[in-house]
C-alpha cells in the first residue's frame, strides 16, 4: 500500500537524525496508528453485524495485549525493514519526488489520518461501545 509506505517514509524523514531513535519513533508512530485502525475496523465489523459486545473492557484487554506484542513485533518491524532492506526501498522509491508530487502524496497522507481518525472516533460514540 502506497500510501502507508509514504507515511512511513514522512515519518521516518521527520524524526531522522542519524541515531537508532528514528526508527524507533516511527515505529511507535506506525503501532499507535495501526492499532487504532485496528479497533476502528474490529468495531465496524461487530456493529454491521449488530454484535454489540465490544465494550471498553474488551479495548483494555486489547490494550494490554497489544503492550505484550511491542517488544517482538518491533524486532520483527526491525528485521523486515532493515535487515531485508525494505527501508532502503522505501527512501528510494520517494527520494526523488517532485514538489507536485510531494504536495499530492502529503494530501493524500494527511487525509488518509484524519479520515481514520474520524472513523476511530465516530465508532466509539455509536450505540453499542459502553454496554
């Protein structure tokens, strides 16, 4: 997916400075928002099919469980993109960009959070989250 390869790539450019840190926040950066994607579309699943078991109790547990699965999932985030050099593939494939380009693709980013976040947050205030 291009525009997450993007994102990663923005990201990765904002915090860089040469250090292991970079990576590392671009990591936690990705996590955080893949995880809220994640409960956006497992909520959206159990209200099309009118399941409305998802309280704040299963998010906590998910939560927790998600906090165990840091460690090993960065080593495995780690592994894909440095030592399979998929990072080196991403830097490159936007290295050369034109302004246009550029503007275009931070649009498309920029809206792809925002319209995940209004979904993240429209979700939790329909009927079902806290029963």
């Amino acid at each position: 997916m291009r525009i997450v390869r993007y994102y990663y790539y923005r990201l990765y450019q904002y915090f860089q400075d040469g250090s292991e840190i970079p990576f590392f926040k671009t990591y936690g950066v990705l996590f955080v928002f893949f995880f809220i994607n994640t409960l956006t579309i497992l909520k959206g699943i159990l209200l099309l099919t009118h399941q409305h078991k998802f309280t704040l109790f299963a998010i906590q547990g998910l939560a927790k469980l998600c906090l165990i699965l840091v460690i090993p999932l960065f080593i495995l985030f780690r592994y894909l993109m440095i030592h399979l050099d998929t990072q080196e593939l991403i830097i490159n494939e936007f290295k050369g960009e034109t302004k246009k380009r550029r503007n275009l693709s931070a649009f498309f980013t920029i809206l792809y959070f925002f319209v995940s976040m209004a979904l993240f947050f429209s979700i939790l205030r329909m009927r079902g989250f806290t029963e």
